[in-house]
C-alpha cells in the first residue's frame, strides 16, 4: 500500500475564530490513517493556534505553511524567514500558481526559496503546472537532499470546479517520476470527497493538495477517508 499525503491548502481564509470551530468540526478518528498523513497549511497567523490545538487534541495532522520568505531572516518588512515557520511547521508549500501569477514569483524565486526551506528542515510541497517547471528545478530537486514532494496543479483545474482527469494527472505524475527519480508526486486541482480516490487509486499519484473543499471541516474528513 503506498503512503498518501492529503494536504489542505487553506489560502487566505480563516480567522481565529473559524479556525477553533474548523478543528472541533474536524473528526478523523474513526478513520484508518494507517497509510495517510494529513497535512493543513493555513495562513502564518494561525500555525501557532492551529499547532497548540493539534497538541491538545492528539491529532495525526502535520502542519505546513503556505510560503515562505526567498531570504535569510533580517530587515525584510512583512516576510517570514523559513526558520520561523518551522517552529510551527515541517512542511511548507512552495511555488504555488496563485504566487507565481500574482506576486510574480519566478523560477530563481521559487529555487531561493526550495533552499531556504532545506536549510531549515522543512519538506517543500512545489506546485507545478507543466514538464518545464520541474525541468527548472530539476538540478536544484535532484542535488538538494532535502524531503521534495511534487504538486502538479494544472492551472484550469484550480478553483474552477473542473478537476484534471486521473488519467492525464497520473501520466504527468509518471513523466515527473521519469524525470526526477523516486518523489512523491501529488494532484491537485477542484479534489472533492467525490472524486478524490479517483486520482489517489492512480499507481503514480501519492496524494491530493486540496483547496476550497479543505475549508469546510467534514467535506475535508470526507476526503481523508474516500483517498
Ligand atoms: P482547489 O485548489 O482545490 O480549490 O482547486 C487547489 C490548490 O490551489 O491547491
């Protein structure tokens, strides 16, 4: 049986409040997470609450951060080194569509920060749309000895309710296997409870990175459980 990863990626949503009542709404225990890990990425200001509650509930759930900064800790207004988010994280996604189309975040970005997450211990998720932005990162991914795992994200499947097919996810889940030898290569993409063991019974996908369906909290168990 191969070992999942079913990550939530919360974006920018969720108060304190939303996210005290997500957690006691977040019922996993009467699931067999013998091979899944569960994985929630909220925004920056709540890993600390969010870590404290995981703590306090003996919860099976890893937390990583959203992004991180691309520098070294000092007189950067507003960034958030890696070495931070891992006082709360052991993950951390990285290069995700919506801060390459919107913070204009490039390929020298996204290597600067894989390396800053690496140095730090964290285990970078990188979002990709295409072949070509693993071929990118490919040395960086290949020489790094760092914990990579590979999000493909086909830019019309996010958000949009039209998922990829689990057959045309799993082939570029095999090409990126060809190209960068033994990684965990996760879909992401419009994954619901419906559809999610669609893409997690692909011989090549190792689980889902989901976003709008992670919000509700039993819409996101009925995922761990059907992946
Ligand atoms: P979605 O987002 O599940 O809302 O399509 C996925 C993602 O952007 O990681």
């Amino acid at each position: 049986m191969k070992n999942l990863y079913i990550v939530a990626n919360w974006k920018e949503n969720k108060s304190l409040r939303e996210t005290n009542e997500w957690i006691n709404a977040f019922v996993i225990s009467d699931i067999d997470l013998t091979n899944k890990q569960v994985i929630v990425c909220p925004p920056f200001t709540l890993l600390g609450f969010l870590k404290s509650k995981i703590v306090e509930k003996n919860l099976p759930v890893k937390i990583g951060a959203q992004d991180i900064s691309r520098l070294e800790e000092g007189s950067y207004t507003g960034e958030i080194s890696a070495r931070q988010a891992k006082d709360y994280a052991d993950f951390v996604i990285i290069g995700h569509s919506e801060r390459r189309t919107n913070f204009g975040e490039d390929e020298g970005v996204i290597s600067e920060k894989l390396e800053m997450a690496n140095k730090a211990g964290l285990n970078s998720i990188l979002c990709v749309s295409s072949l070509d932005q693993i071929s990118n990162q490919k040395s960086f991914i290949l020489n790094s000895g760092g914990d990579i795992t590979i999000a493909y994200e086909p830019l019309s499947a996010i958000g949009s309710g039209n998922p990829d097919t689990p057959k045309n996810a799993d082939d570029m889940a095999k090409k990126i296997k060809e190209e960068l030898g033994s990684i965990k290569v996760l879909y992401g993409g419009s994954v619901s409870f419906e559809n999610v063991n669609s893409f997690t019974l692909m011989p090549n996908i190792d689980g889902v990175l989901v976003g709008h369906e992670s919000l509700d909290p039993l819409e996101f168990s009925k995922i761990v459980k059907n992946a």
